[in-house]
C-alpha cells in the first residue's frame, strides 16, 4: 500500500500555529505524499515559516491572492497529484497515523473519516457523533432518486459533522465531477462540498474511524470566528439554494422534497439565533432575523410542515421553534444573548 495522498492546507495569517500543523504531517508514519500549502494573502510571517519546510521536496508553497479558503483549497485541489486528498487546516494538526489509517480504510470505500479532538486554550475533549457511528460497514445507494446510508438520510447525517477536514476523498470522484468549493460562502462551505460529493457516491461505502486523529483548534481569533456574523444572511441563502438544487434531484416525493428543505432553511434561521451574541442590540438580530426569513430562497419555508422529531433531537432547537412560532424574538434573542 504506497498510494500518493495529497494533502492540502490554506494558510492565512497563520503564523502562531502552521509550523505545528506542517510538522505533524511530516512526522506521518506513511511517508508517500505530497503537501500542498496555499498560502492566501498572508500578511504575518507565514509565507517565510512555509518557505523553511520546502528543503522537505514533499511539499510545496502555492502563493496566491487572498481569496478565502474555498479558493484556496480549489487551487490545492487542482495542482493536486495524488490518488487520494485530504485537508488540514493550518491552525490544526494531525496523529501521526492520520494518513495511513485512513488510507488503509478508504481502499474499500468512497470516503473515509475518523473522529476528532476539540482543542482550545482550555480544554481538550473527543468529540462525540453519535450518528456517524452508525455509518461503519454500510453502504452508501443513490436509488429511488434519493441520497441514503442504508436507511437513512445523508443529508441529516452528516450535516452537524460537514467538516472536509479529517476525511479522505478519492481525486477520481472529484475529477470525474468537477467537484470544487463554492467560493461565493466563507461559511458552510465544507458541508457543501461534502453532500456534493456524497451525492456522486453509487453503491460504495463510507467508513468511520471512531479513533481521534485529528485535532481541532478552537481559535476564537480565526477568521471564522471573527467574521461569522459578515454576510451571514448572504451565506445562508446561496448555501440554502445550492443544497435546494441538490435535494430536488434526491427527493421526486414532493413531500419529502419540502420537508427536506424545511429543515434546511430552520437551521438557517438557528445559525442566526445561537449567534445572539454576536449582535450590538436586539433590532438588529430581529432585522438580520427578519431580512433572512423575507428573502427568496425562504419564501416556501413553512413551519407547520417541519416535524419536531428530525431537529436532532435537540431541545434547545425545538424551543426556538415554538419561540418562533408564537413570533417571540424578543425571548429569544435575550435567551441566547445571555446563555451563549
């Protein structure tokens, strides 16, 4: 087993942390890839720290403007040599049997991913998911126009883990499909790219490790952080419209079609929720609320046909559904303007 794994990593200002995240893929106990940084208009020292690894001929340095992360990976992804990619963010790093465990696992599959550590400043903890332990050992069927793992559904699946980060995908798919990240969304952009990309899965398996290879830093100074209110409604709607797009091909039932997107466009409206707290004032996030809920891509959201029983079993969720039902903004905003 020697295949040529690609790994990509988008570098911006990330100086503090990319020498942490390179040296863990260099110390990778399977030695047979190619690293590819991008570095995405960096400001800070990064561009000089990536130079320093270029004596290592696995890796190369891609300078380009700053166009954001899906910009970045795409052009990682199309100077990409390998049979297999897999992505690394640059303030994260990687186990050094990241690579060969998951190479090892995707032989019989489509897509392979394991679990992961959530690192902060404080804390340091395996994430739980519950739902993708389910996955191991079933297959992945696009029949009866509709995405599933065994019986049940993708979509739901995988959309509270859609991180490309810690998984594994086979550049003959991406190829085949010109599978590429939506450059017009810095947010879900990753989860996007993912249902593309099981969407074109036919009767091949997705694999689970449950082991913790890849450890997520929890940067309250990265970009996501800083700029996860900045064009959120414009986020949402063209990531509501690309899955739409999506779903309408998986789902000829009218009405598994329109409960589909019922859910998709509730947690669009509870991404604004959970980020009270990024808001000045309360008139804001009712207008930010509002603008979300008037727009076109929400015109046929109807509460009435969305069913309790698929918000993830989360009550917190359930609670906003009924707060927004009996039109309680106010309740709501001070609710998580407090708790979160």
């Amino acid at each position: 087993m020697n295949y040529l794994v690609t790994v990509i990593v988008p570098v911006y200002n990330a100086e503090k942390h990319i020498s942490r995240c390179i040296e863990s893929i260099l110390s990778q106990s399977y030695t047979n890839f190619e690293l590819i940084l991008i570095n995405d208009g960096s400001t800070d020292d990064s561009e000089s720290i990536c130079i320093k690894y270029l004596s290592d001929n696995r890796v190369k340095l891609i300078n380009k403007c700053n166009g954001g992360v899906s910009s970045a990976r795409n052009d990682g992804i199309k100077n990409a040599n390998g049979e297999y990619i897999t992505f690394v963010d640059a303030d994260d790093w990687i186990h050094k049997e990241y690579i060969k465990e998951l190479v090892y696992n995707i032989q019989e599959n489509n897509l392979c991913m394991c679990s992961y550590w959530k690192v902060s400043d404080s804390v340091c903890y395996k994430v739980e998911e519950p739902a993708l332990k389910e996955i191991n050992s079933i297959l992945v069927f696009w029949n009866d126009d509709s995405i599933k793992i065994g019986d049940k559904d993708v979509i739901i699946k995988f959309r509270p883990s859609g991180f490309v980060w810690r998984c594994m995908f086979k550049k003959t798919i991406i190829n085949k499909y010109d599978l590429l990240f939506n450059t017009k969304i810095d947010y879900s952009e990753d989860l996007l790219f993912l249902i593309q990309y099981l969407s074109k899965i036919s009767n091949h398996g997705i694999k689970y490790i449950n082991v913790p290879l890849y450890y997520y830093f929890d940067n309250e100074k990265s970009a996501c952080h800083q700029n996860i209110k900045k064009k959120l409604i414009q986020n949402r709607c063209v990531f509501v419209s690309e899955l739409t797009k999506i779903c309408r091909k998986c789902y000829s039932d009218k009405g598994q079609y329109e409960t589909k997107i019922n859910e998709i466009c509730f947690d669009s409206i509870y991404e604004i929720v959970s980020n009270a707290k990024n808001y000045n004032d309360y008139k804001e996030f009712k207008r930010e609320l509002m603008d979300l809920k008037k727009s076109e891509i929400f015109s046929d959201f109807n509460f009435k046909k969305l069913k309790l029983k698929v918000i993830y079993n989360s009550k917190k969720k359930v609670i906003v559904l009924m707060l927004i039902k009996i039109k309680a903004y106010k309740i709501i905003y001070w609710l998580y303007k407090g708790l979160r």
